[in-house]
C-alpha cells in the first residue's frame, strides 16, 4: 500500500481522544502480521485504548524509534467542506481530520514496512504508535517505560510530529491545571453573607494573568522560539447559575508552556500560595469554602543540543543544516527523559493542525516518503553513527 492509500485507511479511523482508537491499532497489528513483523499491544488501564510498538531488524543493538501518536482532536463545531474522516483530494490537497496531526508520519512510516523487511538492516527500526497524545501524552507514559524491556535501549527517536520537514530540536513544556472553587451560595439580595465563587475565581485568574505579564517582561528568555520566555494562561472559565443568586460553584482550566530549562514549579508554587491566601479570606465568610488546584496533564520540554549525534544524522537525511524551535509539546520530551536522544520531524504544516479542512500536500509526503528512505538506507551500514 502506498503512504496515500495507508493515510485514507488511517484517517477513517474516528480516533478522537475521547473515543477507543483499537480499532486502528488492530488494522496495523495485521497490516505488520501481514508482512511478518510482530507487534505488541500495550494497553491503557482499562483496555479500551492502546500503544502498539513493532521491531524490524536485529533486536540486540540500540536502534531508532520512528514514533507517531494514533489519536486526533475533537471535529464538533468546526465547518468542514467533506467529511472529515474521509480522505479528500483538492489541487495536490489532502483533507482529512489527522492529515496534519499526525496520521500522514505513520502512514509514511507503515508504507515502508515492505521495504525495511526487504532490507538487510544492521540496525533495528522500532515503530512506536501511541494513543491519548492530545490530551496530555498519557499513552506514551506506559509506551516509553515499554521501552525498557528491549534487549537494547534504543540510541534515537523521531517524533514525526508537524513540521514541515524541518528538524525541531527543542519545544516548551506543557503543564495543564484544573481549578474548582466552592463558595457559598445564598439569594443575591443577600450577597454580603455570601461567598461569591465566580469572584474569587475570577481574583486568582487576575493573579495568574499579572503573573504571566511578569514573565514577559522580566524572562528568562530563550531565542529561537516565536515567544522566547515561558507562559501562563486562562482557557475556559465556567460557574454560576442565575443572577438572582450568588455563585457558589465556578471553575476554570489554565496551562503553563515553560522553557525545557525552566521548572515551572516556582510558578506553580506563587499560583497556589495566592489561592490559599484566598481561601482563608473565603473561610472568614464560611468555613466549607476554598479553591483546589488539579494537575491535569503534563510533557516536559525537549532540548537536544545540536551537536547530538541525532540531530546531525537527521540534519543529513533532510538535507536542512538549521535546526528549529517550537512552542507546542511532543512526545519528545518523554523520550528524552528516557535517556533517548529525540527531535522532531514529520511531513504536515503545524498551523492546520486542529483546524476544519486540515490538510496535508502531496509533495510533503513525497518528502516523508525520502526521508523514510533515507532511514532505511542509513541502518543497512554496519556501523551507525552515535553520541
């Protein structure tokens, strides 16, 4: 199958986050079985999703990880032109929800299979597939730790994320919270007696906001990236119920996109130090309120140094001697953690990522397609590059 046929297989799988994606984890375990590789199947706690992770080549020596997450954003309430599980064609134009983020890498990638077990590989290529990317990178947790269990650690990875082919060798962090705050409710005629939870929410998202001013002016800075210094911000803020009555429930989700050199801890800590200063003014009014604070999801910055063996050797395959800086997580960050050099680099432009009509050309495939070919040629040499 061609990476086109593969990506209109791959894009009919609707897997949003908040739906199974075995369906497309099974279709792959037999696409591999179907050329002789077996694969397994890591699970999520309850079954419903899973990893999949495949070698090809030599099992004893480190190799390199191909990884692309299986998972895609949510379509509801975006105005598409077809069918956004049904791959569509428009003047050298793929449509499809994944075509970008990130179904066209591990179609690439399957597409090769044929060729890489036709090849004398002297060093192995592991496929690594993951589920629930978008929502925090909580499948490549238990895929990463998998890892672990091969007879060699493997020496590189490729997060075949967005990128227009560029070689990204560092993103920002990414840390998700959940805020719930309990006030106490009574008629608004008698409002003083009460504990407004919208207003102190809406207190502690002024503090977050002059936090995240802060940091804009005074840094730390890092060139290389559209916004050089870590952020902090609000989303979706909720609570309430009517006018006539003073809110007692209100909540709101805010993230922080740090430097990979930067622990937001700090930041994290003068967030949680205001809200408790905040809820022993709310407990002055009533004893049964506060503000609680939830760690929702998190992946850790990437910052592999140019000089790496990794980035090199990815540098050649492309044919591109710069390498770039983005402020979106991967699931780099998890491999580097590992102990597993990473960089990301993938066919699809990051800016129709999550979009309705998200697309993906023809000629960034074609570009995938080499760059696979060039993997593929690169560990048929005895003795791969390293560091």
């Amino acid at each position: 199958m061609t990476t086109i046929e593969l990506l209109e297989r791959l894009v009919a799988f609707d897997t949003t986050s908040s739906r199974s994606n075995l369906p497309l984890i099974e279709f792959v375990e037999t696409y591999l079985a179907d050329h002789g590789i077996s694969s397994r199947r890591i699970p999520d706690a309850d079954g419903t999703k899973a990893n999949l992770l495949a070698t090809i080549g030599p099992t004893d020596i480190p190799g390199i990880i191909l990884s692309g997450h299986t998972d895609v954003v949510p379509v509801e309430g975006q105005d598409w032109s077809s069918d956004p599980f049904a791959l569509v064609e428009r003047d050298g134009r793929l449509y499809g929800r994944g075509t970008a983020d990130m179904k066209s890498f591990d179609a690439a990638v399957l597409a090769a299979v044929p060729r890489m077990v036709a090849t004398d590989l002297q060093v192995p290529i592991h496929i690594a597939l993951s589920h629930d990317e978008e929502v925090g990178g909580l499948g490549a947790r238990d895929l990463v730790a998998a890892l672990s269990d091969l007879p060699a650690l493997p020496a590189f990875c490729v997060v075949g994320e967005p990128t227009s082919m560029r070689v990204v060798t560092a993103h920002k962090g990414i840390t998700t919270f959940r805020v719930s705050v309990r006030g106490f409710e009574r008629h608004s005629s008698e409002a003083p007696l009460a504990v407004n939870a919208v207003e102190y929410a809406a207190r502690l998202i002024v503090f977050i906001e002059d936090l995240a001013a802060e940091i804009a002016r005074s840094g730390p800075f890092e060139d290389g990236y559209p916004v050089m210094h870590t952020t902090v911000h609000v989303g979706p803020v909720s609570g309430g119920t009517a006018l006539n009555i003073v809110p007692g429930s209100a909540g709101f989700v805010f993230e922080i996109r740090n430097l990979p050199d930067e622990d937001p801890q700090s930041i994290v800590d003068r967030i949680r130090e205001h809200a408790e200063r905040l809820t022993a003014a709310m407990r002055t009014v009533h004893p049964d309120t506060g503000i609680e604070i939830t760690d929702t999801a998190y992946l850790p910055g990437l910052a592999t140094p140019a000089v790496t063996g990794i980035a090199r050797w990815i540098s050649e395959l492309t044919g591109q001697m710069s390498f770039a800086k983005v402020a979106y997580g991967t699931e780099a960050g998890l491999f580097a953690n590992a102990g597993i050099p990473s960089v990301v680099c993938g066919p699809g432009d990051i800016a129709q990522a999550h979009r309705p009509d998200e697309y993906v050309t023809r000629e960034q495939l074609e570009q995938a397609d080499r760059f696979i070919d060039r993997v593929i040629e690169w560990v048929t040499r005895p003795s791969p590059a390293s560091g």
